[in-house]
C-alpha cells in the first residue's frame, strides 16, 4: 500500500483499485492527474496482482480483495479528508462487492469499464471442467489469452505493457470461479449497493467486459444520483487510450461537483 499526497491543500483521498492481471503502477498517470486535481490517493497491489509474489493469479476466495481494498479505505481516512473510491474492471467489480458488504463512509464512487460480465467466456466443456478442478485442483492456472491490444489502442501502453513483468499472464481456476461468483453476486444482490454518488465511465468498444451486462447492473440499481458516459470507439481501459485526457475530465468535475459539497466533513 502506498500514499501520494498533492500539494497544498487537498480536497479529498482518492482508494485507486487496479483491475485484473495489472498493478498500481499502470495508474501512474491517473494518480498524478489526480494529485494535480488536489486530491491525495491511496492504492497498491490486490493479493496476488503485480508486486505481490505469493500466488500469483491466483486467491482462495474473493474476500481477499474486500479486506484489503477496506484497508486501503481505513488508510486513507487517516488523512482527514473525505474519502473516494476510483476503481476499474474487476478492481470496479471488487469496489461494488466491497461497498455492498462494508458500511464504509464513501462520499462517491467511479467505476471504469467494471466487470459485470465477459465479452468471450470459456466453452461449455472448459466451463465444466473449471467446475471440477474447483473443487479438487483449485490452484491450477491457466493463460488469460486475452488478444494483444484489446485494452487500449494506446501504442505507448502497449509497449510497456509488453516488458512489464509484474503484469500476471496466468490466473488459477479458483480465481476464475470466484469472479463468476461475485459477478452473479453484484446483480442477485443489487439492492445492497449502497446510496451514494456514481459515475460510471464504459468503453463503447470494450473488447473484454460486456458493456451491456454494465448497463443492466447500471439501470437495475436505485440511487440518488448516478451518472453513465459511454466512450464510442475507445477500448476497455478508457483512462490509458489517446483520449484519456478528455475522459480524466469527467473524473475531475465528478470529483469536484461532490468534494465542494463535501467541503467542512472530516
């Protein structure tokens, strides 16, 4: 876990959660847009992502990545500010699972291209045999085989992204199944999420998450306020494409609009 405070003074603390087969550090320009923004920002590597060695790929159950994505929280609170959560993909997936079993005093939430269901999943017959080796060979791992360049169109990222050697290329069966469980969980259970402020930021053209099973978690959900923007054209990971800079936008004036009304709250 690591912190990055802006300088001067700070509006809020920014809990960055990095998606799948990623780490912290792939949010490096993220965060700091965000620090220039005035915000401070708390994040590091979900158990078994990036700079955490022990079973890579690889979690026994998806609490794993509540308790520490609640850690995070807790370490930003420290900073007496109030608190967001920022989180993508999965990490969005593992924000919602968090948010709907933890009373944690979020003032809002942004979820980028989160995962509510795949573009491509396995075949029947390697759906089945994920089932079985469940349940007797849990930590098998497998190739993601997701095709080159289908999270951003960025040509920079994706050379980085090719000698990046904390990027897992092999996730387990036991990882698997639990990303299936908590993405039947976050749609049986969505009346748990709970009423806070939502920007919700898709790729139009996401050639890993299933934008239209986003959009159906999206409506089902009842709050106060929640915003949607889809992004024609751009790819999964919508803050790493060519036009980050105008998506990053609708992050700052969310981020804004909710930290002036949140001005005073410690």
């Amino acid at each position: 876990m690591w912190t990055w405070t802006t300088d001067g003074e700070a509006k809020g603390t920014i809990v960055v959660v990095h998606g799948a087969n990623e780490h912290h550090g792939r949010y490096d320009w993220v965060i700091k847009q965000l620090n220039e923004s005035g915000f401070h920002c708390v994040s590091g590597d979900l158990p078994g992502q990036g700079t955490t060695t022990r079973r890579r790929g690889h979690i026994d159950t998806f609490d794993e990545y509540i308790f520490t994505i609640e850690n995070w929280f807790l370490e930003g609170k420290k900073l007496g500010l109030p608190v967001y959560i920022l989180g993508h993909s999965m990490g969005g997936l593992a924000v919602i699972r968090t948010l709907m079993e933890r009373n944690l005093d979020v003032q809002a939430v942004v979820l980028s291209s989160p995962c509510l269901g795949l573009v491509h999943y396995p075949s029947k017959g390697k759906e089945a045999l994920s089932r079985l080796l469940n349940k007797f060979a849990p930590g098998v791992r497998l190739a993601t085989n997701l095709p080159e360049g289908s999270a951003t169109r960025n040509e920079e990222i994706r050379v980085r992204d090719k000698e990046d050697k904390l990027i897992v290329k092999k996730v387990s069966v036991r990882w698997y199944r639990e990303l299936t469980a908590s993405i039947k969980h976050a749609f049986e259970h969505y009346k748990s999420f709970p009423n806070i402020p939502l920007l919700l930021l898709q790729a139009g053209d996401d050639l890993i998450v299933d934008k239209d099973a986003v959009k159906r978690w999206f409506n089902g959900i009842y709050l106060e306020e929640k915003w949607y923007k889809e992004f024609p054209s751009l790819y999964h990971e919508v803050l790493n494409e060519p036009e980050r800079e105008n998506v990053f936008e609708y992050v700052k004036r969310f981020l804004y609009l909710h930290s002036e009304a949140n001005k005073g709250k410690r």
